[in-house]
C-alpha cells in the first residue's frame, strides 16, 4: 500500500488522449462535432427543474418524433441497448408465457436467452448468418398456440439483415400477440414508424445512427403493451428494469428512481436535434444513398457481401466476406494504423469470415465511403490480393452521379 501511496499517478498515466479514429463499425460512430460539444455543457443535478424540463419538453418531445409516435411511455433507459432488450423482456413476460423470437444472429439470440430467462416457454423462429426469418415459418411455430409476444430484430448488426417488419405485424395479428422490436442499429437510419408500423414496444441504442454516446436505450411502449405490464401476476424479476417506476421518473410525476447519465442525456438531446433539423425522410435516403455506394465499390473490388438479397440489407451496417486465404483481423489492424479507420470482424460462428463496416449516422458520408474504399484497396493489395485498380472508388463515385444534387447537403 505504501509504494502505491508513493507513485506520482499524474507522471506515470499523463493525460487522456485517445486516438482521433474513424469509426466505420456498426457502432459506436463517430459523433457530430456538435454533440461531442454539448457533452462538455455545465453538470446539473438530476432534479434540477433546468434539467427535468429538458427531459420531458425536449428529449422526450423529440424523442417521439424521432420513433414517430404519440406513445406516452417513451423515454431514454439509463443503459446499453442490451439494457432494451432485457426490460423489454423482463416487462412482458412471465413464468409460463408463450413467446415466438425470430433468430437470425447474435442479437436476435441474445433476446431469446433474455426471454428464457423470465422463465416463459421461448421458441426460437431461425434464419441462417445473413437471411431473414421467413414469416411463414413464424406463423407455423405459433399456430393454436397462446403467443403472447413476438421479438424481432429489425437489423440484426452480426449479420447485416433487416427484418421484414411489415409481414411479421400481420402474424402477430393472426396470433393476437404483442410484437416487439429491437431498432438498435435502425432508429434514425432506417424507416422505422413506430405507429405506422405497428409495434408495440420498440427500443434502440443511442450510439449508432441516432448519432449519441453509448449508455442509453431509448423506448416507447404503446397502451396495450403498458395494459400488458400493469395486467402482470407477478412483480417485474428487475427492479432497475421495471419500468412502472422510470416511466413516472420520465412523466409528471418526477418520482426518483436513479440518477440519469446527465451528460448523455445532454448528448441525446443534441442528436435528437440534429435527426430532426435534417429530418427523417432525408436522414433514410442519405444511409441509402451511401450504402448503396459502399456496396458497388466493395462489389468492384471483387468482394461478396454477406446477405445476398438486396432487399433484406440493412442500410447502417454491411457484412463483407472475407476472401479465402486473407486474415481478416490482419486487416483491420492495418486499416486502423494506417488509415485510423476502425471496421468490425465477424463473432459467433461468423467470426474470421466477415468484416461489418457501418455507414451510420455522422459516418453516413461520402467522403468517409470514398476514403474506406480507398483504403481497403491497398490493404488488399498488401494482403497478395489482386483488385482492379482504382475500381472501388470509381464504382461508389458512379453510384453518387446517381444521387440528387439536393439530397443530403449537410452531410457531403
């Protein structure tokens, strides 16, 4: 304990200075200039009225727009967007539910072994790394059955599948279940309309193209799944998840429950901002507009991508496999010290065959599409891989002369 005492800390770590990367995974991504200032924004404490008329006049206000509904429990869970699929489903179920969960990843699993953990009688819907859930599938798994819910995720990040939501809706009408969805890797970045849509519970993760830091889980629930929550036989397993005591922390009622990530919540609210100031329709076509672009220069390079219908791509998050004979952790490493781009490997039995490259948010620009284009070229090459020269970038940029000159102007 004495030589500890005695180190000068001050000398021995210096100050924080992290690397100024590039973050091109399927999150967290690089954030706005102007959400990265308002982090720096004066401390207050959690029940100062500044602050509680910040959470409920302008997080959450913006918040519903954002999700595009009027739902009255929608606000920003203290957590990871793991952290929204647990009290989704530790809220709904209980011992002896039934529940239909469409698996076609790492995320969609992880829903299911949190669903099994309220001890409710978990079905596991499967797709292959790379496809979707056939909705057929899941209307056979819950004929004559009770199904309470059903859980999806609509962009399974491991993969880079979007779930058809749509079709998935209709089966849970059928089955008079609720349906509950993770838009972790979506919210902002793809048409998510909670309304339109039709889902009961939705969640995310601030830290993707929603454009915040990580540490917080935004939700919304609708009435029928807040009837669900107040229809239960027993007290939810969770008390940091049961949100029967958040969701009056978040409305009128200003009941204390735990002290809020107050510089995220300042970073949200500025993201929140940003999404609208741009508005959604354009934010959707811009994520389009620049996968779209990726795709094409990754295809001109030779390389396969993943999912292979490009009607189930997610437009935040591109799965590219891995070419025989190459290491694929040996070029990420090589894009990051030379490039200072950060891209994401495959995990699960995924791992070594893919690497998943996020275009979300602040990163959903062509320059930064163009330059990882760049960039994968050489290391390619490096690598022993013949590509065509100059292909990648030629490809992405012809797809661009495609794009309105109006579309996207902030973010060029």
């Amino acid at each position: 304990m004495e030589d500890v005492e005695a180190t000068n800390f001050s000398k021995v770590f210096g100050e924080l200075l992290p690397p100024d990367r590039l973050m091109m995974t399927p999150g967290p991504s690089t954030l706005d200039p102007r959400v990265a200032r308002a982090l720096m924004a004066t401390l207050v404490g959690h029940l100062d009225p500044w602050f509680t008329q910040l959470m409920l006049d302008e997080v959450q206000v913006m918040l519903r727009a954002v999700f595009r509904t009027s739902n009255r429990v929608t606000f920003p869970i203290s957590a990871s967007g793991s952290g929204g699929i647990e009290a989704a489903m530790v809220n709904l179920l209980e011992e002896g539910d039934e529940a239909l969960i469409c698996t076609n990843g790492a995320f969609s699993e992880r829903m299911a072994e949190m669903a099994e953990r309220t001890g409710a009688r978990v079905t596991r819907v499967t797709a292959p790394p790379g496809r979707v859930v056939d909705p057929e599938d899941l209307r056979r798994a819950g004929k004559g059955r009770p199904i309470k819910l059903i859980g999806a995720v609509h962009g399974e990040s491991s993969t880079s599948a979007a779930s058809p939501l749509a079709a998935y809706r209709e089966v849970a009408d059928e089955l008079g279940a609720l349906l509950v969805v993770d838009t972790v890797s979506t919210l902002a970045g793809m048409p998510v309309d909670v309304e339109d849509m039709g889902l009961d519970v939705c969640f995310s993760g601030s830290q993707k193209a929603l454009g915040a830091p990580p540490g917080l889980a935004p939700i919304t629930l609708n009435e029928r799944a807040e009837r669900a929550i107040r229809a239960r036989r027993r007290p939810v397993p969770s008390w940091y998840f049961d949100l029967t005591t958040p969701m009056q922390y978040w409305g009128r009622e200003r009941t204390y429950h735990h002290t809020p990530p107050i510089p995220l919540v300042y970073g949200l609210r500025e993201a929140l901002r940003l999404v609208l100031e741009e508005g959604l329709e354009a934010r959707w076509q811009r994520h389009r507009d620049n996968q779209r672009a990726l795709v094409a220069g990754v295809e001109a390079l030779g390389l396969r991508l993943l999912v292979e219908n490009p009607d189930e791509r997610m437009t935040t998050v591109t799965a590219i496999c891995v070419p025989t004979g190459v290491d694929e952790r040996r070029v990420r490493m090589q894009l990051l010290d030379e490039f200072n781009i950060e891209i994401a490997g495959g995990f699960g039995p995924l791992r070594g065959r893919i690497w998943r490259v996020g275009t979300m948010g602040y990163m959903s620009q062509r320059r930064y599409v163009l330059m990882f284009l760049a960039a994968l070229e050489k290391v390619l090459v490096d690598h022993g891989l013949r590509v065509p020269s100059g292909a990648g970038v030629a490809a992405a940029i012809a797809s661009y002369g495609e794009v309105p000159k109006s579309a996207g102007m902030r973010y060029r």
